[in-house]
C-alpha cells in the first residue's frame, strides 16, 4: 500500500493497545524465529529440509504482519466511538435494507482490526458499501458499484454509535 493511499483509521483506545502489544510480542520474537531458521540450516540440505521452509515462511508472515500494524497504528485515530446519532461514519453500527429485500441487516462501518474481537459482522469504510455509505443520514438510500458492474441500492434504516 502507498503511503498516499493511507487513510484514518478510527481505533478505540482497547483496540489500539491490543494491536500494538501484538506488534511488540512479534517484534520481540524476532530473534526466536532467525534462532530457528539457523537451527534448521545446520541440519544440511536446504532443498530438503521441511523445517527450515517452514521456518522461513512463519518468519514472512511474521514481518508481514509487523508491516501491517506498523502502517495501522502510524495512522490510527484512537478515541471512543463517534456519539452521534443517525449519520453512518467509522465507529457506527448501521442497520440497512437492501432495495427489493424486507430482511434489515446489522453490522458495525469498522476495520476489521477495530471489530475482531466481537460477533458483529464488519464492514470497512473503504469497501464499496462502506464508502457509499459512509455520511449517508438515516432513511437515506445510496447506490453503489457490485463485482460484476451492476449497481446495489441500500438503505440505510438507522445508524448508531458503536458500543462493545
């Protein structure tokens, strides 16, 4: 990801620190997975040597995930949910109706960082949905672009700060 392409992430202070002792145990686990990797080289043939692909790649991950929660927390916004009522931002539970369906559905315009730890389905902000409607007012109904080029209406029912 550029860095223009960076935006705002809104986090919770709990958020925040749980993601950012995850950054701190995997960087302190440095050493234990380079431990590993010479371990394994040791053992001879590297073509055939199972383990120390094995480590190689947990070690890939590993600084993938540093990366990523680098880039989150550099550009996280951390404060409590958004308190206001009936305009769909980051932080808010929207309850929507998809045009030609009478079931409403529920989920919470967050990164997935932001919800993982509840059994609420969440949407980003960034997604199509979550951009189309992201500012949208209570009982508005937007549009927006499917995979396969048709266009979805929504509405959205009601919009409610989040709260765990």
């Amino acid at each position: 990801m550029a860095v223009s392409d960076t935006q705002v992430t809104w986090l919770t202070q709990e958020a925040h620190d749980r993601l950012k002792q995850e950054l701190d145990e995997l960087i302190e686990n440095r050493p234990v997975i380079a431990a590993e990797i010479n371990a394994r080289r040791e053992e001879g043939d590297l073509r055939e040597n199972g383990g120390y692909h094995a480590a190689r790649e947990e070690q890939g991950k590993q600084e993938a995930r540093i990366r990523q929660l680098q880039e989150l927390l550099r550009a996280a916004k951390v404060g409590e949910a958004p308190t206001t009522k009936g305009v769909a931002a980051p932080g808010t539970v929207l309850t929507i109706r998809y045009d030609g369906d009478d079931e409403t559905e529920e989920f919470l315009l967050a990164t997935r960082e932001e919800g993982a730890h509840g059994a609420m389905e969440v949407y980003s902000p960034a997604s199509p949905l979550g951009k189309a409607l992201l500012g949208a007012k209570d009982g508005e109904t937007v549009e927006y672009e499917l995979p396969n080029g048709k266009t979805q209406k929504v509405t959205l029912i009601k919009a409610v700060p989040y709260s765990a």
